[in-house]
C-alpha cells in the first residue's frame, strides 16, 4: 500500500504571447499531496518570489495539452503523456473525501445540481444503496494505480519561489527530496 507522499513536479512552460507580440514563457509548478488517503493537487503559473503568480489553485483547464495545443513546453524529463495522465487523475481525485455523490450515481451522472429539489434542497435517492445525493460528503480511496503513476511521475528536487517543500514538516517517505 502506498504510503504517504508529498511531492512538487515542474512538467514545463506555459508559452503565450505578450504584451509587445514576444512569447513568454511561464513556469508550471504543481504539487501533489497524499495524506491519510486523501488527495489533493494544485499548481501554479509563473509563480514569482514576490508571492504573485500568473495564476494558481485548480489550474488543470489552463494547462491541459488537449485545451492548449502547443502552447507546453516540457522539460526534460517530461512529456505530454505524463501530464495527461496527472490531469486525469487530478480531475477525478482531487479532494476524494469531498464527493457528494455515491458511485452508481457517479455512473449515472447525477450531479446534486440536476438531481435535488429545489425547494427543500433535497437530493434525490440512490435507486441502488438509497444514498440520497448531497446529504453529506462521501470518501472514496484513490486507486493504487493512480498513487503508483503520481508516485512515477519525476519530481522537482529545487525549491520553488514560493519556497514549497520546505514548510512542511509531513511524515514523509523518501518522496520529499525538495530543498
Ligand atoms: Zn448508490
């Protein structure tokens, strides 16, 4: 079983024009934890020492290859098919003890949006196990198939301008080889 881990990646640049026509190219940081099963990913864009970024938190539309087609840079070690993979599993996982629906109503696409009252703000029921929709928060485990590729994906040994890694004092495993 996968234990806990913290880990910051740097799969590339975010390339866009400026103000005068020239490129800019913004550094895309993302950090992954996983604590006591739950998941949770952000990122930022052209974060600076300053403490601004060009924008942060729940970044995944921003930087998606399939959204923005040639406007990734990689470093390295990465690729498209790594950050994929992480969007994917940060869209499905993120925060997985914040679900207000249960599986079959997942498979059913049922929101609480389109499946509740709007009078009494009550959701509808789970023809399966009953659960009624939104009526409290759901945790589901994370797969260990998507731990196991986070846990791949290569990391990002520097400290970031915001200085992440080093402010936690997490009890982490080898993972945190950050500065
Ligand atoms: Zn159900």
């Amino acid at each position: 079983m996968i234990k806990n881990f913290y880990k910051i990646v740097f799969p590339g640049w975010l390339v866009s024009e400026g103000q005068t026509d020239r490129l800019v190219k913004r550094r895309i940081y993302l950090e992954i934890k996983y604590e006591d099963k739950k998941l949770s990913i952000s990122g930022t864009i052209g974060e600076n020492k300053y403490g601004y970024a060009y924008t942060c938190g729940q970044i995944y539309d921003n930087i998606d290859p399939r959204k923005v087609e040639n406007t990734i840079e990689y470093t390295n070690d990465w690729n498209k098919d790594y950050l994929v993979g992480l969007i994917n599993i940060w869209h499905k996982y993120h925060l997985n003890d914040l679900n207000a629906n249960c599986e079959h109503q997942d498979y059913m696409e049922w929101t609480y949006h389109t499946q509740s009252n709007r009078k009494t703000y009550k959701g509808k029921h789970c023809p399966v196990c009953g659960y009624s929709i939104g009526s409290k928060w759901l945790h589901r485990d994370v797969p260990e198939s998507a731990l196991e590729f986070l846990r791949f994906l290569p990391s990002y040994k520097l400290g970031t301008p915001w200085h992440r890694g080093t402010q936690y004092d997490m009890n982490i495993n080898d993972e945190r080889q950050l500065i």
